[in-house]
C-alpha cells in the first residue's frame, strides 16, 4: 500500500539556514565567459549546467551560450570531461533536454553529411552507460531516457548503486563533541527486520550494489536483530557486495561479540578515535564507560577474530588534528586528537604490541607487518576524509582470502563539520545554487533512514534531503524512478538543493562572534563547510 509522505514530513525547521543566497544569472553569465577564456572545461560544464537547472526552475529563458557548450560537450566527447552530471539534468528537465536537442541537431547539421553518423555512434557510446541512446526522428535525432533513473549502468547491465546504506537504528548510547547526532531532534527508530529484507531483496534484484553499510549515525548493535540482517545479506541472499558496519565500540560486550561471531559482515569499523584517557574524557561522554573500558571492548573483538581466523577485517578509525583537520569546530574539540606524528605513532605501536603480545601467549599464527614509522608520520599527515591511509597492524589467512587489522587515520572534521551550525541557522549562509556539487552524485548511492525515507547520502541528520519513503511504491525501483529522486541527483550535482541538510554542507559559515574566537577563525567571513564533499563521499 502506498504511503504518501512529504519530504517536510521529516524536516527540522531549525536545520535549515536562514540566509540563502539568491542565484544571479548576470554573474553567471560572466563566470561562463571568464571559464571559456581560462579553457576550464569541467568548471564551465558545472557553471552551464547551474545556469540551465536555475533558468528551468524559476521558467526563465534559457542562457544560449549555456545550451551550446553543453550540446557540443555531448557532441565532441572531450576525454577529460564527466558528463554524469550532464546526463543528470537531461532526465531530470525534459524541457531543458528538447533544446539541447536543437541545438545538438543544429550543430550536425553543419557537419559534413558523411561524418554525422560517426558523431552520433560515438555519443551513444558516451550516453548509453548513464541509460540514454541517441535515436532517429526523421532527419534529426533525440535523446530516449531507456533507464529513467539516476544510477548509471553496472558491468552486469543493471543499474549500479555505489553504496547502499540501510541505517539497522539511528538509536545511539554514546555522547561525543565532534558528533551531530546528540543534537538530534527527528525520533529514534529501529528499522523491521522484515522491512528490511524486503527492501534488501528488492535492491539486491533489480541493481549491481557495490557496498552494503547497515547504519548512518546510529549505533547498529543497538538493534536486536543486527546479526540477522547480516546473515540474509550474506548467506540467504548470498549478495556478492561486502557488508560492512560501523559501532563506536562499547557496545561489543561479549555477548554481542559471540552473538556477532556467528554472522560476520566483510568489515567492522570501530570508531576508536582516542588515544588516552584525557582524549576520550575530552571528546566523549563517560556514562557508558570510559577509555579503558572501550580499548579492552574492541581488543576483546579483534583477539576473537584472531583467535578463530574469522572471514572479517576490522577498521580502527582514529581522529587525527593534522593538516587537513576542519578549523570550523571548537578547539577543545581538536585538542582532544593526535596533532604530532609521534603521538600517533605511539598509538599505532600501541596496538600492534597488544595484540602480538595476546597472539604470542595463545599460540595463534598471526602475522604482524614491521611497523615504519616514517611512513606512518606520511600517513597521518596526509590523511584526509577519504578511506585509503591506513596502516595494517595484524592479518591472517581464511577460506575467502586474507583479513587484517588496520588503522586509519580521518581529521576531525569527518563529523564535526555539522556539529556546531546543525542548530544554529544564524551561522550558516545557504545558496540558491552553491560554487561546487555534491560528491554524492558522483558515484550515486542510497540511504534508506530508519525511519524510512529515502535519501542519497549518509551525512543527513534529520532527513532533510529526502526524496520519499521506501513504501511510496511496492518496488524500490519505482521510486527510483521518480521525479523527486532524478530532480534531487540533477540539483544536487550542480549544487543547487532546498533542504536543510544540504544548504548546510553547501554553504557557508557566518560564525557570530564567540564561534570564530573559539575555531580561531579571526576575520574570515566565510569559509566553505565542506572543501572537499567527492573526500567525504
């Protein structure tokens, strides 16, 4: 049965900034211009498309210049060029695509007769992975939307979501400052396992899946049935995308890590984050135990692996305060995290020690990697938001191919670039349409919240940016389908969004002035919330 639910159903009205930005088309006019003369192809396609989408919402007439250079992007097929977002904005505004159409039809018409059918073989091939194809219609040709939604093909020729992530809770026990989730006004909720094996099947049927992930901000082990998700996904849908899931670590008490052990995911990542007492006691709530209670919780964790050369890595995610770490948060926040080589160092020789020691004593073969330590001070201080610096600390061999142990470093700023303005909305300046896109478009995904509704990133606290909810439709894919879904992907890749949560991680902050003493900001105005949202992605 259908349930019809707006998306201002789930939306906090103190989420959403209260200075927007209104788009000028004059100054962006003149951006067009400037991008053609400095031969910055990619930045001119994002400035065209903005141009295009902006005209298309308030029904103003389009910018010539702007259709042209997409239609001969299209036509051309620079190599350099990612015409994803282009493609976005043809299914998203039909009205947009017909004059692409035209213009595209205008700019064969003064090819040389023999050379069209060339031109238009190769932009089929351009086309035809985001699912269009280039068709006759009489003397001219037109685009035909054979997919109708915003994933683009897989190598099995289904649709391919680069990340599924089905929050099992958005229920959390810990309390942590570079968080937003504490100030979380939206209601906990635990997702229906049986919902959610419906949903699972469904995705698991019609699309190429990449990745599982069963929680966003919630803690997945507080949900009952965690290990049952796991299994369908593993065992009875027999899914070849890795699950994986993330726990803040008290909770692997050791009834749950037995529980646990008897339906694995590919990966857990423990948000270790500390590397003392004084750093947790900074950062964290004590209310559920302090910092040797959640070393020994996720020792316990990583030593029953060990012990029983389990088909699972473990991920220890530590905050580090280096280089690429988000002034934006209080500096009692920073100062609770590694700022110095060394002091990571030590934390990493820490942990291989702990657990050689443990192997050593039980006679488990455990290989542990010779630590460098010149080459884990490069790590920490190039570790940015994405998932690649990490540091193996222990491995050993299974049936389904090595599993380790690794640690890996994120500044403070993975969360914490919401914390401060998720409930201020005087602090943050939102745009129409923001200077850069978000780098969720770029390799799409889905989130299915706990509370249902649907949305393309993990980062959206109250479900703002929503597109529906999974029982709109009795398939999955039909919403996917939907107007409100491939207008979303469309906006949002050329930055251009009207939900709260995105106007935050597009904009920018207008600190008052406690705010900018204490991120020792001193006179900047505005400073952009998320530099780089394809790291963060």
């Amino acid at each position: 049965m259908k349930k019809n639910i707006s998306i201002a159903d789930s939306s906090s009205n103190t989420a959403f900034p209260k200075h927007i930005v209104p788009f000028d088309f004059e100054a962006s006019k003149l951006r067009i211009d400037q991008l053609r003369e400095q031969d910055d192809l990619q930045g001119l396609i994002f400035q065209c498309g903005q141009a295009i989408i902006m005209a298309s919402r308030k029904n103003l007439p389009q910018y010539p210049d702007a259709l042209d250079i997409i239609s001969r992007t299209l036509l051309i097929g620079f190599e350099e060029i990612d015409i994803e977002p282009i493609m976005l904005l043809l299914r998203a505004y039909p009205n947009a695509r017909a004059l692409i159409e035209s213009y595209l039809n205008r700019l064969l018409a003064e090819e040389d007769r023999p050379s069209r059918p060339l031109l238009v073989a190769m932009m089929n091939i351009r086309v035809n992975r985001f699912g269009f194809l280039v068709m006759p219609k009489g003397e001219k040709i037109h685009f035909v939307d054979f997919l109708g939604m915003p994933y683009p093909l897989g190598q099995n020729g289904r649709p391919h979501i680069n990340t599924v992530w089905i929050e099992a809770t958005n229920h959390c026990n810990q309390k942590c400052s570079f968080c937003p989730d504490p100030k979380r006004e939206s209601p906990r909720e635990l997702t229906d396992l049986e919902k959610f094996k419906k949903r699972a099947r469904d995705l698991h049927t019609s699309f190429d899946i990449g990745y599982w992930q069963l929680n966003a901000y919630g803690e997945p082990l507080l949900h009952p049935n965690l290990g049952e998700m796991i299994h369908f996904l593993r065992s009875e849908l027999q899914s070849p995308a890795p699950v994986y899931f993330t726990t803040h670590g008290l909770t692997l008490t050791q009834p749950r890590i037995k529980k646990l052990l008897k339906a694995l995911p590919n990966e857990v990542m423990i948000s270790l984050h500390n590397d003392s007492e004084d750093s947790y006691a900074i950062s964290r709530s004590e209310k559920i135990g302090d910092y040797q209670l959640l070393t020994d919780r996720v020792f316990d964790f990583c030593s029953a692996l060990m012990e029983d050369s389990c088909p699972c890595s473990v991920r220890l995610s530590v905050l580090v305060n280096n280089a690429y770490a988000s002034r934006q948060v209080g500096q009692d926040i920073l100062n609770a995290f590694s700022d110095n080589p060394e002091r990571f160092i030590a934390l990493v020789s820490y942990w291989q020690e702990r657990l050689r020691s443990w192997a050593n004593q039980n006679h488990v073969q455990i290989g542990f990697p010779p630590l460098d330590k010149g080459q884990i001070a490069e790590i920490f201080n190039n570790a940015s938001h994405g998932p690649d610096n990490i540091i193996v600390i222990a491995q050993w061999q299974t049936p389904s191919g090595p599993k380790s142990i690794f640690i890996s470093p994120r500044p403070v700023g993975t969360y914490a670039n919401l914390v401060p303005f998720q409930h201020d909305p005087d602090s943050v300046i939102g745009f129409e349409a923001a200077s850069f896109g978000c780098g969720f478009t770029r390799e799409p995904s889905l989130t299915i919240f706990a509370n249902g509704r649907l949305g393309i990133c993990c980062l959206d606290l109250e479900t703002t940016a929503s597109f529906g909810h999974a029982d709109d439709e009795d398939t999955l894919q039909k919403s996917l389908k939907s107007e409100a879904c491939n207008t979303m992907f469309a906006n949002l890749a050329f930055g251009i969004s009207d939900c709260g949560g995105c106007l935050i991680c597009l904009g920018k902050v207008n600190p008052p002035s406690n705010l900018a003493d204490k991120n020792d900001l001193g006179n900047t105005s505005t400073v952009p919330l998320v530099a780089n949202m394809k790291e963060v992605a």
